[in-house]
C-alpha cells in the first residue's frame, strides 16, 4: 500500500470516528484529509507500517508518547487553516493519538475503506 492509499484510509477512518462540531460531513472529511495530509510526510514509515498491520498493537503509554512526541515536531511545519495557534498543537496531538488509537485496537488499514 503507497502513502496516499494509507492515507486514504486513515481519512475515512478518522471521518468515522472523529465529529467536528459546526461542520457537515463533507466539510468534516475535507478538513479531516487536510490535517492528515499535512501529517503524513512527518511521519516515519515504521509507523505508517505499524498502522498498516498492527498485530502487536501499541499499549496506551506508547499512544500518548509517540502522540506527543510527533505533535511537537508535526507542529512546526504544518498550518490548520482558521485554527488559532493556541489550539492548533492539540487539534494535531488529537489526530495522532486517535489514529495511533486505531492502531492500538489491532485494526488494519487494509480493512478500512475495503
């Protein structure tokens, strides 16, 4: 599966789980896709890989580490559209921790969206 499959995936995923008040369905996805794929280029393949096939799965200290630790660097080089900057880091931390989240329950992406 290339980046923007798995990025796909993580989209609908992400537009299944996550409700983002004021905003309808397709405006939630395209903001949703958005962030994801402002995200992504951060994030190594070993976790992309994690996602992908995620048999080990990852423990809730792990989720909130790696989640923390990617927000602070994803941070830097992404810009939310409209999002103020105070809140910005939380809305990219929660991305993170909801997809690693995803990854965490033994889900794979290769069944998301399949």
């Amino acid at each position: 599966m290339d980046r923007n499959e798995m990025a796909e995936r993580i989209v609908a995923e992400l537009n299944l789980r996550l409700n983002v008040p004021g905003l309808n369905e397709e405006q939630e996805a395209f903001a949703i896709r958005t962030v994801v794929f402002q995200v992504l280029p951060f994030l190594d393949d070993d976790v992309l890989e994690l996602m992908a096939d995620t048999s080990n799965g990852l423990n809730a200290v792990e989720i909130v580490r790696m989640s923390s630790m990617l927000s602070v660097v994803v941070n830097r080089y992404v810009n939310i559209p409209y999002v103020p900057e105070a809140y910005e880091g939380h809305v990219i931390q929660q991305i993170l921790e909801q997809a690693l989240r995803f990854a965490a329950e033994g889900l794979s992406l290769m069944e998301v969206g399949a």
